[in-house]
C-alpha cells in the first residue's frame, strides 16, 4: 500500500461517532487541536541541506497545518531517532533548528523520546488553541480560490539536486531557498482563520492538483483554475530551461503553503491582509457548481481535468515521474 491507501484505511479501520480523521488537525474540545508529524531523512531531507535547517523543517512542517486551521500552538513533543555514527555536532546542530523554530512560533517543549535507528527521523507534535475550524470540505459557491506563495520553484529546485537537471544562477538561488528554507506564511494564515472569512483552507505541502483535488472533493464542488500560482518573471526564469510549468505548479508538493477559498465580498480584506503582513498570494480561481473534482480553463475557455497526483510516500514520487517526463 501506498501512502494515501494506509491513511485510507486506518481511517476506516479508527470510526468514531464524533471524531474526524481527514483534515489538517484534530480538533479537541476546549478549543485545543494536535497535530504531529514525521520528517524522515531518506525521503524529506535534499541533498545540501544543513541539520539546522533539517530541525527547523521538521517544525514548520507542523506549524505550516496548524497555521492554515488558525491554531496557535502551546506545547510540543519531539521525537528523535538518530543513525548510529551521526557527529554530535549534526546532533546538536538539530536540535538547536528545532529549538529556533519553537521560539518563532511561540511553543514551549515540554517533552519526547530519543531512539536509535538505521535513518533519521524526527517528530514534532503540538497542542494548540483555536478560535474556530475552518475545514478541508467548507468551499462554497462562488468562492475565490487563493494561493500563498510562488509554486514551482520547489519542484526545480528538488529536480536540480536530485536529478541533476540544470539551474543557474538567481533562479537557482530562488529555487533552493525554497527547498531548504522552509517558511509557511504562518502569521497571514493565523490571521486570515481568525477575521472568520475563510471558508475552507489545507495546506499544500502534497502538492497543488493534491490539495485543490482533496478540497474540492470534501467541498463537493468543482475548482475552476484559472491562473497559475506562479509571477511571471519566475515563470519566464523557469521557461528559459524548458521545464514544463504546469507540472512544475501543480504536481510539485513541499510547498508548505497555504490553499484557501473566501467569498467575493471578502476578497478584498484577503488581499489586504496579505500585503499588509507581506505575503505573496495569487488569485487562482473560482468555486462552481459541478462535479467534485479540479479543472484548469484553458485560454481557448475549454476545460482540462487536473488529476489528483502529489507527493505520495511508499511509491515513486509522482513529482520525479513527471519530472522525468519534462
């Protein structure tokens, strides 16, 4: 089984009455939500990146879910499993990037586990507070579909270090900033959750077409995408290497951003929010009527199906198949 078949059927095998297991976090009464998640050496950490910058990621990939459900964490847990034979100075240097990443995000650790294993890994559970859930599955129609951040950049950067494929230059120094500095736009998601005009929200670390797919699906509404979350001069940077954008956007993953639909009304306050706590976003598209599933309009106004592909653990990743295929 892969990933998402495991996750599919733990949720089956795990039913509860009052209990949800498919969203970002778990939300518990009192206003208080967990998260946890794994990073693993052999699959999340690139060629090149630093045991500080490994520590920092393992946290903000945590926040980056608690951020987009508007959860503000309290306490966390680490856990550490360590190869036999990693330097005390990697140790270490660990440790202090995931001490940063708590002083940032304003959590106090209060507990873990260290362990001995054949990779790395590392994981980080929080316990936050919220003052209202906002879902996967809460888009309605007519909303406007938005985007943080600039997508494909990660992709070219993983293919770069993974791949080999060539990157020269400040599109190669964008593209590994990406990689390696992994920052969710935690403030602007705090604060977009809690104006209460977000409809629905998840974050798209999976990947684009994963994430707009799994939102549309619990929405039970179509996504009509009209525009890449991508500015021009990075898509032009990226075009000079023929590197195809679509896939590049969509089918990517890592981002660590955040996907959200608001009403037309709120639009306006959205946009302001972003540049007022200087965060990238684009406007992307619409919610319509239709079947559950995403759409890209192409400029021809026909429709194009976006499969639901990301990146998926336990197979190849979809993102180094297309990759290979560019």
């Amino acid at each position: 089984m892969n990933e998402l078949e495991i996750i599919n059927y733990i949720r089956s095998a795990f039913r509860y009455n009052n209990i949800k297991l498919d969203d970002d976090v778990a939300y518990l009464p009192n206003k208080l939500a967990l998260k946890v998640d794994m990073l693993v050496g052999s699959t999340d950490v690139p060629p090149g990146m630093t045991f500080f910058q490994i520590g920092k990621k393992a946290v903000a990939a945590t926040v980056s879910d608690f951020g987009v459900k508007g959860v503000r964490p309290i306490y966390g847990l680490y856990s550490f499993a360590f190869p036999r034979g990693l330097s005390d100075k990697n140790i270490r240097d660990l440790i202090n990037g995931t001490k940063f990443a708590a002083k940032k995000y304003g959590f106090k650790l209060v507990g873990g586990d260290v362990n001995e294993a054949t990779d790395l890994a590392v994981d980080c559970i929080l316990l936050g507070k919220y003052k209202r859930q906002v879902t996967r599955g809460g888009a309605k129609l007519g909303d406007i579909i938005y985007a943080t951040g600039e997508f494909g950049l990660t992709k070219a950067g993983l293919d770069h270090l993974l791949l080999h494929q060539p990157l020269n230059g400040m599109i190669r120094k964008l593209a590994l900033k990406e990689v390696y500095d992994v920052e969710p736009p935690y403030k602007f998601a705090l604060q977009a959750i809690e104006s209460g005009r977000v409809n629905s929200s998840m974050d798209s670390s999976d990947g684009l077409a994963y994430t707009l797919n799994e939102m549309a699906s619990l929405s039970n509404k179509s996504f009509i995408i009209e525009s890449l979350p991508l500015s021009n001069n990075i898509s032009e940077m990226l075009s000079y290497y023929n590197r195809n954008i679509f896939n590049d956007v969509m089918f990517g993953g890592e981002e660590y951003q955040m996907i959200l639909t608001v009403s037309e009304a709120d639009a306006p306050f959205i946009e302001s929010l972003a540049k007022k706590t200087k965060t990238v976003i684009h406007k992307i598209g619409y919610v319509s009527n239709g079947e559950p599933k995403v759409f890209f309009k192409n400029k021809d106004q026909t429709l194009k199906t976006v499969p639901k592909l990301g990146w998926i653990n336990l197979e190849p990743h979809v993102a180094k198949k297309i990759a290979l295929n560019n």
